[in-house]
C-alpha cells in the first residue's frame, strides 16, 4: 500500500527531519474510503504546504496518487 512505499516513506522521513521540533507530517488511512490524508504542521502556512506537496508528488511518482483535494 501508499503507506508502506519506499518513496513515500522517504519524503515523509525528508519531511519529518526539515521540520525537526517545529513541525510534524501525519499520513492517516480512512476506515471507510480509499483516502490517505496528508497534514503537516509548521511555522508558516508556507512550509506547511511544500511538506503536502512533496509527499503528495512522492505518491504521484509511485502511482498510489489518483486525486487532490485541498
């Protein structure tokens, strides 16, 4: 599964180290959709969105990305 992708896992390590103790990135499976939240916290709406972003084109990449909602 999305969860269990070397690449995904990679940029949520990435992620997880930029933001160090200022922030944090959540990956949470729903129980009753195919759907994979993305969050992330941090200093600026800015750095909050790039984490989403990264993540989300690491799925892209591995072919579990099929859409966006923001």
């Amino acid at each position: 599964g999305t969860l269990a992708d070397a690449a995904v896992q990679a940029a949520v390590d990435a992620c997880t180290e930029e933001l160090g103790d200022s922030g944090r990135v959540l990956l949470r499976k729903s129980g009753t959709e195919p759907v994979l939240r993305v969050m992330a916290e941090a200093g600026t709406t800015e750095l909050c969105e790039q984490m989403v972003d990264a993540i989300i084109a690491a799925m892209d990449t591995s072919g579990h990305l099929i859409e966006v909602k923001k």
